[in-house]
C-alpha cells in the first residue's frame, strides 16, 4: 500500500549525495551503477575521430543526425526527441513545464525533487511500501506533473506499461524515467515507443555504455512538450561528443549488443541475488542493474565494507528508505562482496 508523505523532504545535501562518493581510488565499486570500466574500444574509436572537431560548436546537422538515431531506435520522429546531457539533465529542465504542483513517486532517484523543490514548485512524495510496486498507490489528483521510474532505482522494481498508464490524467504530464530500461530483456514494460501527448520517457546512456565522464542521454516526448521543456535552455547544452555517442549508441548494431549484455546480467544478476541472501540479505525483488537489500547491520557492514576497499551505495539518502538497506550494482565481482559481508557477519557472531 502506498502512503502520500507530504514531510518527505531530506535535506538538500542528503539528496544530493550519489554513489560515486563512496568510491576512493583502487576501490572494488559497487555503489556506481556504471557497466564497466570503460567503454567499449569501437565508442572510444568513435569518439576519438572527433576529437579534431573540437574547435568549433556542434552543428545543426549532428544534432540531427543525433535525433534520427534515436527515432529510428525507438519508432519515433525527429521531432519528438532531445538529446540530452545526461538523462539528469532532462530532470534539470523539468521546472521549465512550469506545474504547479509536482508527485514523485518514492523511494527514485533524487534530483527530480531536488530541481523542481529549488524552483520553487511543491512536491509531494508518494512513498510505495515493500516490496515498492504501484498497485493501490494514490497520486495527488491536484499534481500536473509526476516523476516515476522503471524501473526504479534504487529499489529495481520495475512496474508494468499498464501500471504507468493508469498514472495519466487531463492536464498531467508523466514522466518516466527509463535510465535503466536497456538493461532489461526486451524492454517490454517501456513506454519510450509510445507516441502519447502527455508521457515525457527520459533516458540514459551512460550507465550501459560507460560514459560517466561525458554524460549522455535524451528525452523522448510530444514537440510541443519538448519544446516548453527547452525553453530557456542554454545554447549548445550537447557537445559534439556527447552527439556523437547518443548517434553511435542507438545504432542497430550498438542496441543488438546492448540486448545480448542485458541478457547477460539476467544470469548474473540471479547468481548475485542467490550470494546475498545466503548471508542474510533481505533483498528487494527487481530486475535492474543494481540490487537493493536489507540488513540490520547494513551501517556496520557499509563501513566494514569500506575498510576493506569495497564500496556500496548506502540508502537513507533516498525519501522512503533508512540506513537499513544497501545497493550493489551487478558485477561478476559479486563473490568478493558476499564474502565480506559473510566474513563480517561471522566476526560479529563470534
């Protein structure tokens, strides 16, 4: 059951905070949900035949060519996408649709709230209980503008198309923030697809193809929305690199690979899930990226994790979560994690 907490607002700098500040050079990082620790080498090919272009703005025409990748990866028009700087910049821009009252449906990703509360707009956080889905949640009806995420980060649930769409109302505009979508199987519950006048889908490249340092992304949605989103928009807010990746990443043969990866951490993920919960992890049923669980001593175990050069994502940082829980983003380093924390647990016993 889903609860409206209209006091859940943690402080600015809590909200904030993101993974890689738990992460120290030579670290083991599973508080970044970034794929790997470096780009493929084809991207960095790509991006490094660039380089020489530096000297001057991008063009109109790579922005273009930039949109006609994505709308023909997605069966959309040109027009109907923005690349973006980082699918965080499209929650920058979020203000710039002018709601009068905002919905985040809780525990997500920060900095929705963090940009919309600065500009002076009221959210309200609808805060899902365990296991964190949407069935019987209850959305202000009086919000115009609602944040959701599928799937969720940090929980990983991921809600159904008909979950979403049931979210939609006159006069309201749903926003979806897909940063993870790719990483599932057939993305089968996103709405990135959909021609509708009232869904925003916001998505990522960075995570999947380790781009951190560039930050890459893009909106998908009506012109018009589009168009009132941007409206007061710096110049030139993409780079020529950045328009070069979101180009080269949705092509055909850069998503086939991205689906063969996403199928990968499937089993990867279940191995992971099955590791955890062998140590007493209490873990979240999702399918992302990452995996959410809970442990009493999840503090302790953070900090003992960290003295052992292992970095995790810790959760009281997120509206609807306390220092209980714990992230971990997939890798096939799993193995080490659940040994530390089993060594720690075993230590605490004796």
């Amino acid at each position: 059951m889903a609860d409206l907490d209209h006091s859940a607002s943690i402080c600015l700098v809590a909200a904030r905070y993101h993974g890689d500040q738990a992460v120290a050079p030579d670290m083991l990082d599973f508080a970044v949900n970034v794929r790997d620790t470096r780009p493929p080498q084809w991207l960095i090919d790509v991006l490094a035949a660039r380089l020489t272009d530096l000297a001057r703005y991008p063009s109109a025409d790579e922005v273009r060519r930039a949109q006609q990748a994505v709308a023909a990866r997605h069966g959309r028009t040109p027009d109907e996408v923005l690349p973006l700087a980082g699918a965080a910049e499209g929650f920058a821009l979020l203000p710039n649709l002018a709601p009068a009252r905002a919905a985040i449906i809780a525990p997500s990703f920060t900095e929705p709230a963090v940009a919309l509360s600065a500009a002076g707009i009221p959210v309200d956080h609808v805060v899902l209980e365990p296991p964190f889905g949407l069935a019987d949640v209850a959305v202000p009806e009086a919000a115009d503008l609602v944040v959701v995420g599928n799937p969720t980060n940090p929980t990983g649930v991921l809600h159904t198309r008909e979950q979403l769409l049931a979210l939609r109302r006159p006069g309201r505009i749903l926003v979806v923030d897909e940063a993870f979508a790719d990483s599932i199987p057939g993305e089968p519950e996103s709405l990135a697809g959909d021609r509708l006048p009232d869904v925003l889908v916001l998505r990522s490249l960075t995570k999947t193809w380790s781009l951190a340092g560039l930050r890459v992304g893009y909106a998908l949605g009506a012109p018009d929305v589009l168009a009132r989103l941007t409206a007061r928009r710096p110049h030139w807010p993409v780079g020529t690199l950045q328009l070069a990746a979101i180009a080269a990443c949705c092509a055909r043969a850069a998503v086939a690979e991205a689906a063969a990866d996403a199928q990968r951490l499937v089993a990867l993920r279940a191995a992971m899930v099955a590791g955890l919960q062998s140590v007493g992890a209490a873990v979240v049923d999702g399918c992302a990226p990452f995996v959410l669980f809970a442990m009493p001593d999840a503090e302790r175990i953070r900090n003992d994790l960290h003295h052992k050069s292992i970095a995790v994502r810790r959760c009281d940082t997120f509206v609807g979560l306390d220092n209980r829980y714990l992230r971990a983003a997939v890798r096939a380093e799993w193995p080490r994690l659940v040994e530390a924390i089993g060594c720690g647990h075993s230590g605490r016993r004796r």
